[in-house]
C-alpha cells in the first residue's frame, strides 16, 4: 500500500484570544490512517480537530492537504475533501432527516441546482450504513441526542470525503450503538477513508485505532500504535492518575483501568513485604497492600503474567523471568535479594511445577537468616504441587526452619493490622513456637 | 406536513398564493368608503391591462388610480418586509430575528425622519433622497450593529440581538429629538411612523420597485444556503458554503429591502416575523419553499392589513403599522404559546 501523507501539520500554533491552545503541533497522517486523537480536558483535542478541517485558522504553522496549503482551498472543493463530524450538532429548524442528509450533497453540487438522481442515491446509502434510513421522514428535532448523531454522521458520509474528522462519535451512543458506530468506521478505514477522531475513552480508541496521539497542554506528548502510547507511567504524567494497563483478553489491544481507592486509612507502619507469587494469584493482594501504603516488591514473576502486568502496572519492585520460562538462576538470586531486603515475605497459593521450585526453594536460605517467612493455605498444598511431592517435602523442611502459616489473603491483611498495635514488631523471629500449630501466628 | 419535494411544495403553494393575489387584488379594489361592485372592479382591471379603457368613469379612476397603486405598494412592502424577516430567521437562528430586532428598520426610519424635517414637503430633493437617506440609514445602523457583535472576527447571534436592541433604543430618542424639532411636519412624521400606505405617490413605486424584485429573487435564490446556514457557521463551513461571504450578501440585502420598505411605507412592523413562522408551520422550514413563499404571502397579507386600515373606521383612516400590530400579537403569542408544548 503506498502510503502518501494526506494531512500533514507544519509547526501549528492556535489560540483562542490571548489563550494559546495548541504550541507548534507537527503531526503527519498517512492516507488510509485510523488516527485517534485523545488527551485530558482542555488539552486541544477540539481545536486540533477544528485546525484539520480548516474551521480554525492556525496563528502560526500551515496544514497542508496532500501537499497543498489548507487556506488555499475553497470552502466548496474542501468540503469535498474533509468532512466533520461535530460533538454536538446544533439543531435549531425541524428539518426533515432526509433533508439534512442531502445537505451534505451541497459542495457536489452547481449553484441553484436540483438535487440530482445521484445526490439521492449516494444520500440513502449514507443514511442506510448509519442506521437512520428508518428515520427518513421524521423530523430532526423529534429525535434522540443518539439518532441525531446517526444523521450527522451521513450528512459527513454524504459528502463522499477522503479524511473524515470526528469529534468523540460516540458521545450520545449507548453501548451496543457505540460498538456500531466503531466498526462502521473501521470498514470505512479498511475501504481507504482516512479517519482521524478525537476519543474520550482510551480503552474505545485503542480497540479501533492503529495510532494513537496524545495531547497534554497543546503539545504532543505521546504518538505511536496504541501499546506505545498507553502506557502507566505516560498516563500518570499526563493524566495525574494511576492506571492499571493490562491487554484485552482477546483483542490484546492495551486496555487502562482505574484503580479505585480503598477507602480505607492508609497504614503508618513502614513494613516492606515480599510477594512470591504468579499467574495472577497475587495481583489484587498486591494493589490492595500497595495502596495501603506498605512497600511491596514481588518475585519471581513471568514477564507479561497477570501479576507481572499488575506489579509493574503499580511500580512494585519485581524479579522477572522471560515469559513462560522456568526460573533461571539470575532470576532467583534477584528474588532473593529483594525478599532480604523485605520484613515479611509471604508465598502465595501459587502451583508448584519444576520450573517454578525456584520460588519455593528461595525460602531455605530466607529462614537461615531469620526471615519471617510464611505460606499460605498449606492444606491445599497437595492439590498445588506438579512436582510428585517435591514440593510438600521442602514444605515440611523449612517448618523446621521456622517457616509459618496462613489459611488465606484475609489472614494477611488480618496479620498485618494486628502488626501495627505491636511493639516489637520487627524483632527477628526465632522458629521455635511455630512447627506445631497450622493458624496460631495471629498473636505473633 | 405533506412529505413531497420542496419544489412540489413551492409549485402548489405559491399555484394557491397566486390566485389568492388576483382575488384579493379584485376584491380590495372594490372595498373602500366609495363602493364599487366587485364585477365592476373586475372589469376595470381587466380593461386596464388589456389597455382596452377608453372611458374615465369614476369606477376607473378610483380603482386605476386610487386603489390599485396602493394595493401594488402594499404587496411590495409586504413581499420586501417578509422575505427580509425570513431570510434573517435563517441567518441569525433565531426566531425573533426580523429587521426590526436588528434596529435596521429604526435606522431606515432615522433617515426618513431627516429627510422629512430637512426637506418638509414634496420638493424635489425630498422626493428623490428619501428612499436614499432610508437605505443609509438602514446600511449604516447594520454595519454599526454588525461591528458592534463582531468580536474577535466571529460574530455571535446573541451579541448581534443585543446589539440591535441598543440600536433601537438609540434611535427611538433620535426619533423623539426629531420630532421635537420638526414642529408643522411633526403630523407627517408621527402618521408615517405608524407606517402608512398612503404616503407615496405611484412614482416613488417604480423608482424603488427593481430594488425590491432584484432582493427579494436574491434572496430566494439562496435558500440552499440558507438552510445549510442553521446548522451554524460552523458545520456550514464544513459543509461547503463560503458563510463570511454569503452571510454578508444576504445581511446587505435584507438591509437594503427594509430600508427600502421603510422609506415606502413608514414602519409596519410583526409582518417580517408573523409571515414567515406561519409559512414554516405549514410548508416547513426548507428555505427554498419559505422566502418565496413568504414573499408573496407577505405581500397578500399587508394589501389586506391596508384593506381594512381604510376600510374599518372608513372615512377614518388608521395607520396599517396599528393593524398588523393588532393582527400580530395575538397570533404571536398564540404561537409561542404552542410552540412551548
């Protein structure tokens, strides 16, 4: 596919008054291009749009549409060219939906003309890919915010445009007609119109579009395929917000979550935890205990695993692996110097196989140097444990170093409130009261 | 609403309005404080255009050279004043947009009112600059009010109402202060205030008539745009029209139509707002249809409003402005009032 620049942004600066809005913006589209364009409020998502369709002239900086200058252009041959679709449609007289549609047929036609044959033909398939052909003959001011955003969306489609603009499409769309309106503009794309849409949500951009930009301040922050651009430590800059970025379990497009807050005090006691997890056992733990406020690092961890994703996601501390790899010697020796640096270190319910030992084998030498290390839910061990009773072994072995158990996540948070009202907290543990009883570690 | 083309909806409508024209052309001519038969009229007419009329019967001279200037003046000002008020609706979104809200027809009534106490009586310069001086007026209390809006290069319809408001207030003391001053012509100017047909002779109608014609075609062949134009400027950039410089055109030439009227027939006003929101109940709001239309509705309309100004309190004459008035507020607020539910 040949991929000539349709729209390019030459060093763009807009203001509204003395309110400068965007500040030297340089931006090239590339014909064919699903371009979404998002950012915070007021960040110029708007104004650059506006600057694309030629609404808005630049104080500085040129747009050129396939090598020529914007302003060149007349309002007629351009509205050939590029047509808008706008966030809020202003409707004001009860025109027909017919009408309104045809309208777009205004820059094809000769002045003080008839609508010709064609104008209708090219108006009803418009209005049909829409989903407003149904809604013909109403009147524009009977319908809903959603179905008015249908209309428009084929007044711009009847304009047969190369590069159709949009300014958040799916603003008034409930959620089925939301997806509708996605992946009609993504059979547009694929037909060759280059598209460029200003998106509120980044999860919807980044299922749809194949580049992202992001605005912050009236600059360009960020651009690149989606997984290039959503990215935690990016959206925080910009957006001054943690964000858990994990992928669409089946699209693999990246997908932001927010992180609620726990609505819960944060703890004052500086304890620094371990987590020796995997495969998502630890993930919640780990935000939970994270947003509590105590330093958690987490070993070792899959690259791209659940757990993985969630501690990086969270700037947790993490020895790693490759993906689906066993546990290598870097990896262990890494993990265990983070766990010595830890107060607690905890096993999660992980399954144990050969190539994960490694993160049971890791406690031996934790123990010999007086860690408090504890496993939990060790009932269940048996069902968790690939390695013919490798595993339950160790387990056994290390109850004589010292090592302590809890039945579930629960008995964490549990233990580590109760940690709090003590003094003696952090005095080394010695083994010695703890090989006979399973639960008994509440009292410490 | 009839869901057929707009062209079909123009063609049987204005088919309608055009005989309504002829009806009330004939009827009008035979109502008045001297009665002549309405077969009677018919028949003058009908020698008159043919140019058949040989004999100056009383009939003839009442209905040729009374009556029949004055209807043609009534339609003129009713068509100018209508299609104005339509095409700024339009152009403006908004309803209450007429050449009256503007403060265009206080300017056009500004210079009239100069002229009349400058030049009292019908000397030459009175006759000859009064439509002029109306123009004026009119053109330059719209650019005043045009500049007056334009902020940042971007004129806003909510500025542009306010503006025109402060414009009428201003020139309703300037009004006052001529009037104050214009002591014998005082009567003149209070009467023509009021708006009245009967100011002007047959005349002053064919000087001013191609101005009329040639404003109203052009805004007639602008509904396209006009249409496109209440989506607001922007979308209507989008869509390909050149709105600074359509938007211009069509101001300067309502301007143009209601100095014009004003200097015809004084200050009639509610027809450039009651005609055009009746047509668009009944036909829509498609441009195409509603100025032309309008226009010639507009027209039917005063030559009946001037029917009974004459007629009503015969030999007495009222003013056509207290008619329209009295007709127009009661159907406005009926409208307003329905509109809301």
């Amino acid at each position: 596919m040949v991929s000539d620049v349709v729209l390019k942004i030459l060093d763009v600066e807009c203001s509204y008054g003395a309110h400068q809005v965007l500040r030297g913006v340089n931006l090239e589209i590339p014909r064919g291009a699903f371009l979404g364009i998002i950012g915070p409020n007021a960040a110029g998502k708007s104004t650059l749009l506006k600057t694309l369709a030629a609404t808005l002239k630049p104080v500085r900086g040129v747009v050129f549409f396939s090598g020529r200058d914007l302003a060149e252009f007349s309002r007629q041959d351009l509205a050939k060219k590029i047509s808008v679709v706008p966030q809020e449609p202003v409707v004001g007289f009860p025109f027909s939906v017919l009408d309104v549609v045809l309208m777009g047929r205004y820059p094809h036609q000769k002045r003080f003309s008839f609508e010709s044959k064609k104008d209708f033909q090219v108006a009803e398939k418009a209005m049909q890919l829409s989903g407003c052909w149904h809604l013909r003959d109403r009147n524009l001011l009977e319908l809903s915010g959603g179905e008015r955003q249908r209309v428009v969306f084929a007044r711009a489609l009847a304009q047969e445009p190369e590069v159709l603009l949009l300014d958040e499409p799916t603003n008034h769309l409930d959620l089925a007609s939301q997806l509708e309106m996605l992946e009609i503009l993504r059979n547009l794309n694929k037909q060759g119109l280059t598209i460029v849409a200003v998106f509120h949500d980044l999860n919807l951009a980044a299922q749809y579009c194949d580049r992202l930009l992001l605005l912050h301040q009236g600059k360009i922050f960020a651009i690149g395929k989606p997984e290039e651009v959503l990215k935690p430590e990016i959206i925080k800059k910009v957006y001054q917000t943690d964000v858990l970025v994990v992928r669409h379990p089946l699209t693999g497009t990246p997908q932001v979550f927010l992180l609620p807050g726990l609505g819960e005090e944060k703890t004052d006691v500086p304890l620094r935890l371990h987590l020796v997890c995997g495969g998502g056992v630890g993930a919640s733990l780990i935000g939970q205990l994270v947003r509590k406020g105590y330093t958690v690092s987490a070993g070792v961890l899959n690259i791209n695993d659940t757990d993985w994703e969630v501690a990086k996601a969270l700037g947790v501390e993490v020895a790693e692996e490759k993906p689906f790899s066993p546990i290598g010697r870097q990896a262990f020796v890494a993990n265990l110097e983070l766990a010595m640096k830890a107060d607690l270190i905890f096993l999660l319910e992980i399954p144990f196989g050969k190539g994960n030992l490694p993160n049971l084998e890791v406690l031996e030498p934790l123990l010999e140097a007086g860690k408090r290390c504890y496993l939990l839910n060790p009932e269940e061990l048996p069902d968790r444990d690939y390695t013919e009773g490798q595993a339950i072994e160790l387990v056994s072995s290390f109850k004589e170093l010292g090592l302590k158990f809890l039945p579930d996540q629960q008995a964490i948070m549990r233990l580590l409130e109760e940690w709090g009202k003590e003094e003696d907290v952090l005095a080394p543990a010695a083994g010695e009261r703890t090989h006979s009883s399973l639960y008994g570690e509440q009292q410490g | 609403m009839l869901r057929i083309n707009w062209y079909q909806r123009l063609f049987w409508s204005m088919l309608l309005l055009v005989f309504l024209l002829f009806l009330s052309v004939i009827v009008c001519t035979a109502l008045g404080s001297a009665s002549v038969a309405p077969a009677a009229a018919f028949k003058v007419l009908f020698q008159w255009v043919f140019g058949t009329e040989d004999v100056q019967t009383t009939a003839a001279v009442i209905v040729t050279r009374i009556r029949l200037p004055r209807i043609v003046l009534a339609f003129f000002v009713g068509a100018a004043l209508s299609a104005a008020g339509a095409a700024l609706q339009g152009l403006l979104r908004n309803p209450l947009a007429e050449p009256y809200t503007l403060g265009v027809a206080s300017g056009a009534a500004v210079g009239t009112a100069l002229t009349l106490v400058i030049f009292p009586g019908d000397t030459f310069w009175g006759i000859l600059g009064m439509p002029l001086v109306a123009f004026l007026g009119a053109l330059l209390t719209g650019i005043f009010v045009y500049r007056l809006a334009l902020v940042e290069g971007h004129l806003a319809v909510e500025t542009l109402i306010l503006a025109g408001v402060i414009m009428n207030s201003f020139m309703s003391a300037v009004l006052s202060f001529l009037l104050t001053i214009a002591g014998e012509n005082m009567h003149q100017i209070i009467y023509w205030m009021m708006g009245n047909l009967n100011l002007r002779g047959s005349e002053y109608l064919l000087y001013t008539s191609p101005y009329l014609v040639v404003g109203v075609i052009v805004l007639c062949l602008f509904g396209k745009e006009l249409n496109i134009l209440t989506f607001g400027e922007e979308t209507a950039g989008q869509l390909g029209v050149s709105v600074e410089r359509i938007k211009k055109l069509l101001l300067f030439v309502a301007t143009l139509l209601t100095g014009v009227a004003v200097a015809l027939a004084g200050t009639i006003g509610f027809i450039g707002l009651i005609v055009p929101h009746l047509v668009r109940l009944l036909l829509g709001p498609d441009h195409r249809v509603l100025i032309p239309v309008s226009a010639v509705g507009g027209g039917v309309f005063l030559i009946w409003a001037d029917t009974l100004a004459r007629t009503l309190l015969a030999p007495v004459e009222l003013p056509v402005g207290v008619v329209t008035a009295f007709l127009g507020v009661p159907f406005f607020v009926y409208l307003l009032r329905t509109r809301k539910r």
